[in-house]
C-alpha cells in the first residue's frame, strides 16, 4: 500500500496544500477525502508516517524527563541540513539526511560532554548547544542562498515545514525512519522502559544505558531529519512532545502510552493536512501542531485520572461528603446532648452545634434531604434523619471517639490535643481500619472524655430495624 501510494506521488513543489481548491466547503472536504490530489496524498502519507514515528519515540523522551532534548535536536540538525547541500551542491534528500543526523549526533555528544566535565546543569548545556547550531544553520543556509547557481530554493522551507512539497524520496525516507523507529522499539522494548524509568536498576543489572541512549537519539535524530521537510526545526519538537505528553496524562502503561502518542500524532498530521487544505495559503505544519496541541489540552482537562476537570468533580464530591458527614455528625451530637429522648432536632440546635448561622444550617441539612439522609425540614423547623443517615451518623462518631481514644493510649496526645486530628481523620478511615483500632483498644465503650463510642453492634442492631431501607450509595458503608 505504501509503495503505490509512493508511486503514484510525482515530484511536487507546492508551496501549500490549500493552493489546490474547489468553490464551495463541501467540495474541498470531498476532494481531500477522495485523495484525488497528488499533493493531497503526500501530505497524508508523510503526516501518518510522521506521527507514529514522533508519537513512539516522544514518548520514550518524556519518560525520560528530556522534552527539551528533543527541541534542541530539532534546532541542532539544522546545519548539518546545510552542510548535506554544500556536500552534493543539491537538494538530495540522502546527503542532506546524512549530515543533519550527524549533526544531530553531534549535538547531543556535546550536550553530555559539557555535562559531563563542567559543572553545568543539563538544561543550560541543552540551551547552549540549540542555540549555537540553530544561529549556524540560518547562517549556513542564508549564506547558500547568496551562491552561484540554482536547485536551492525552498531550503528555508526546512524552519518553518513544507508538507505540499514532499516528493516520492522524502516519502520513503520517512517511511525508512518510521520502520527502523518501530522495529527498534520493538527489539529492544525492554531495555528502554528499564532505562528510562531506572537507570541506576538498568546499569546494575548490565545493561548498556548508555548504548541505549545512543541508539535511541541516533534513530530519534533520523525523525527529526524527517520531520523538517512538514513541519519545520521551529515546531518539530512540539510534534514530538506533544503527542506523547497527551497520552502520559491517559495512562500509567508504556505499551498503551506507546500507542495513543502514535495515534495522537496520526490525527495531528491527517487534521493539520485537513485543515490547511480547506482554505488557500494555510501552512500544513504549523496545523498539525496546533491539531496536537488541542489533543493535549482535551487530556489536560478532560482525562480520567489528571485532567483538571475530573480532579475538580472529585474534590467537590469529597468536599460534599466531608460537609454532609460533619452535619451528620452535629444531628447525632445534638440528639445526643438530650439523650435521644427526641428523632427530630430543629434548625437552630444545629446551627448551634456547627457554630454557624440558621441559614446556613438551614442549608446544610436540606442537602442531607436531598441525598436522602435526612427528612425535609417541617413546619416546625425539625428535621430527623433516615436510616441510612443516622447509621452514617453513627460511623463517623464512631471513627471520630476511636481515633481520639487511639491518640491519648498509643501515641500519648492530651486529651484535650486529639480533637482537631480526629476531626480530620474520621472522614478517612476505612471500616478494616475501625476494626483494627476496636480490637487493638479492646473494644471501648467510652472515648477519652468520657462519651459513648458507638459501636459495630449498636449499627447492626439499628439496620435490622429497618431492613428495607438500604444503606444509600455513595458513601462508605460501615457494615461487612
């Protein structure tokens, strides 16, 4: 599929995809769909070539806490692009990926060098070296542009990308790349989690570390080279890390981080070449990086684990249940205070026990009426609690005396120094916690001053008083 898609790819020197255009909307989705266009199938082939390439190795650079290597082997291969062309006085794709991968090797031989025998920091040495070889290779290719002769146009394409001009040979080395990329992640998978995860475990157990790294930046350098020719030295390290940072945020697995940062970099390049195609003189590169960035920022907000969004809904939820268990907890005080002579307690003995004013106590427990904890207030201003309220009640006094009992027998606190730990702990505790500090105090009837402590058997024997009432989800359920 790869080779006929190659064939059928002249030598094509359009400066953007979108030069290529219907009148209306609907035809230029068609047309780009279709393939119909040869400019169009470079542009897809080298996008979905390049983001498996970026999105397999990226990720091996952020796990490895070296994004910023990556940008500076974008900057680095820059003059040896230059070199490459004064070497064959043409644009021939061999030469000048020679040179550029050379210099690329060169650029991070010298990075660990001045880290090695200087005491500069890794990222000062990684800002030395991108900024010296990127002013020589504008230097260099400014100063090709000023020689004799033709076939050196578009050699600036290389900072800034160029996807409309890949011809057949840049197709099949990036194809090369990607190849030789996947089949070195597959060979040495292994070796390489090791290493970026624990160098010091990998050098231990024998493992070449620094081979490793070698081989890695050599074939990562290869992609860079690549990549130049759609995206440009500027934004190649954004198409590495990108991708690759996107899918760090959806999973904690090498394998599945391998292959979303693949995929990501797949839907980059197909949507940045999509979108560039829908409108006259729009850059293919510099979309596929914004497409890449919009596929970060999706995971930034919306994934499971670390997105901003999801992490917001769980401490609203834990914040809300910590405000329903401490009002659970002020009812039960407040029954308790009139020796559960009464269910109901009103409004204003709440407010009182929370400290806290009647409205927002008023508040507080219509929140507990609307997660069925609690009865709405009636006519009177009361309000009682349903069975599964008052057995949460109960847990949380419960969690609440024992860790205060806790504190003062094994840890030695003052009675009067355990309140403000026990009430941030009560909210935490697990029911196998519980139990092991009730059998570790020997099951106590009393906490240090001198209240009751609800016990196991006090909340099994008020469930079985009202069996059809289901303790609500939601919420840690004290019984096995």
């Amino acid at each position: 599929m790869f080779v006929m898609a190659c064939a059928l790819v002249p030598e094509l020197h359009a400066a953007k995809i979108g030069e290529i255009s219907e009148t209306s909307l609907g035809g230029q989705v068609v047309r780009f769909l279709s393939l119909r266009d040869p400019v169009v199938r470079a542009a897809v082939i080298g996008a979905v070539l390049l983001g498996v390439s970026c999105g397999l190795l990226g990720s091996f650079l952020v796990v490895r806490k070296l994004a910023l290597a990556g940008d500076a082997l974008a900057h680095a291969v820059l003059p040896g692009l230059a070199l490459g062309y004064l070497w064959a006085m043409t644009k021939d794709p061999i030469a000048m990926a020679i040179g550029a991968v050379a210099a690329g090797v060169l650029g991070t031989t010298a990075v660990t060098w001045i880290k090695e025998t200087t005491h500069i920091k890794e990222d000062s040495a990684l800002g030395l070296v991108l900024g010296a070889f990127y002013a020589l290779g504008i230097a260099l290719i400014t100063m090709i542009q000023g020689l004799p002769g033709g076939n050196k146009s578009g050699l600036d394409k290389f900072l800034f990308g160029q996807a409309a001009a890949l011809s057949s040979a840049d197709l099949w080395l990036v194809g090369g790349v990607a190849l030789v990329g996947g089949l070195v992640v597959l060979l040495l998978y292994k070796e390489l989690v090791t290493s970026s995860f624990d160098p010091g475990f990998a050098q231990a157990a024998g493992l070449p570390v620094r081979a490793l790294q070698a081989v890695l930046m050599v074939v990562l350098a290869c992609a860079v080279v690549t990549g130049l020719q759609a995206v440009g030295a500027v934004l190649m390290a954004a198409m590495l890390i990108t991708p690759a940072a996107a899918a760090y945020l959806l999973t904690d697995r090498m394998p599945r981080m391998l292959a979303l940062a693949s995929g990501f970099g797949v839907f980059a390049g197909l949507l940045g070449a999509f979108l560039s195609f829908m409108r006259s003189n729009l850059p293919t590169g510099p979309f596929m990086v914004v497409a890449a960035s919009a596929v970060f920022a999706a995971a930034f907000l919306f994934a499971p684990r670390h997105g901003v969004v999801p992490r917001w809904w769980r401490t609203h939820r834990r914040r809300s249940r910590i405000r329903d268990e401490n009002t659970l907890k002020a009812v039960y005080q407040v029954r308790e205070e009139s020796d559960f002579a009464d269910e109901r307690v009103t409004v204003e003995d709440v407010a009182r026990r929370l400290r806290e004013s009647v409205p927002e106590a008023r508040r507080r427990l219509a929140a507990l009426s609307a997660a069925s904890f609690a009865s709405p207030i009636d006519a009177e201003d009361r309000v009682s609690l349903h069975p599964e309220g008052w057995l949460r009640a109960c847990a949380v006094v419960r969690n609440h005396r024992l860790w205060e009992l806790y504190l003062t027998h094994s840890a030695h606190y003052a009675a009067d120094h355990v309140h403000d730990d026990a009430e941030v702990i009560e909210h935490v505790l697990g029911e196998d916690t519980v139990r092991q500090l009730e059998r570790l105090l020997d099951f106590p009837e009393r906490d240090p001053h001198g209240k009751l402590i609800p016990s196991l058997a006090d909340l099994q024997r008020s469930l079985s008083l009202h069996p059809e009432r289901p303790v609500a989800t939601g919420y840690r359920q004290p019984l096995p």
